[in-house]
C-alpha cells in the first residue's frame, strides 16, 4: 500500500473513533429519547423529550422503540421501569420495558397495534447517589 493511502486510513479510523465510542449515547435511528435531566424541588425526575419539551405525559406514535437515558449525576441508576399497579391503564409495550446491556439505559418498543389514546401509568424505580431509592410515576401515551 501507498504511504499516502496508509495515512488516509489511519486519518479516517482516528476521525471515527469518538463517533464510534458515543454509540451508546445516542439512540438509534426511529427511536425517541426519554432524558432524566435531573431532580426538581419535589423530589421528582425531570424528564424532557429529544427537543427539550417536558416528558411526565410522553408522547410516541405505535411501533416507535424509547430509550430512557440519563443525564444528569444525581440519579445513579434505573432499577427498574413497569406498569403502574393498582390503576386501569393499558400495556402499549410489545417489548421491555427492560435494561440496555452494559449501559444505564432502558430500553422498549410501543405495540404496532396500539391505538391513538392508548396510554400506560408506568413507574420508574431509581437510585439517587446517596443509595436511596424512589419511584416516579410518569405516562406515555400513544399518538396518531
């Protein structure tokens, strides 16, 4: 091989390696982001959508996958995400709610055949740094 095309490759792995790395960050393609941005005075989970818009009443056509993600220190980890009990609401999940390997993500994918209006009372089970746990009841909701 020509030193000229050596370098060109090396420059091209060296250039990918940082968008490679945050792969995990990102969602992928088709998938809407759910972000815990921190802790309001209540002690409730902030969460916003992909665009910055409040998310406790979330969103999300049929078919679509979510990602929860967090973004911000004071919450140190997802334990668990489910149907709220005791309450009538609908199962839109056709998958998951579940963690992602190897991340503090999670992970689910909206039935294809849930219908407009259909919505889930879901908790979020998490840990703040001080090892204390707390529940946060937010809902995802399906649109046309």
């Amino acid at each position: 091989m020509n030193m000229r095309l050596t370098k060109l490759i090396i420059a091209l792995i060296i250039l990918a390696m940082p968008f490679y790395a945050c792969q995990e960050f990102f969602a992928p393609a088709g998938t809407e982001v759910i972000k815990i941005e921190g802790i309001d005075s209540n002690g409730d989970l902030i969460l916003k959508d992909a665009n910055g818009n409040p998310a406790k009443i979330f969103k999300v056509k049929a078919g679509k996958k979510i990602k929860w993600q967090i973004h911000t220190v004071d919450v140190r980890s997802i334990i668990d995400i489910y149907k709220k009990p005791n309450v009538t609401s609908d199962n839109i999940f056709s998958s998951g709610p579940e963690p992602i390997s190897n991340s503090k993500d999670w992970k689910a994918t909206v039935d294809s055949a849930a219908t407009y209006g259909q919505f889930i009372e879901y908790n979020i089970k998490w840990k703040d740094n001080a090892d204390s746990i707390h529940i946060y009841d937010p809902r995802i909701q399906v649109k046309s």
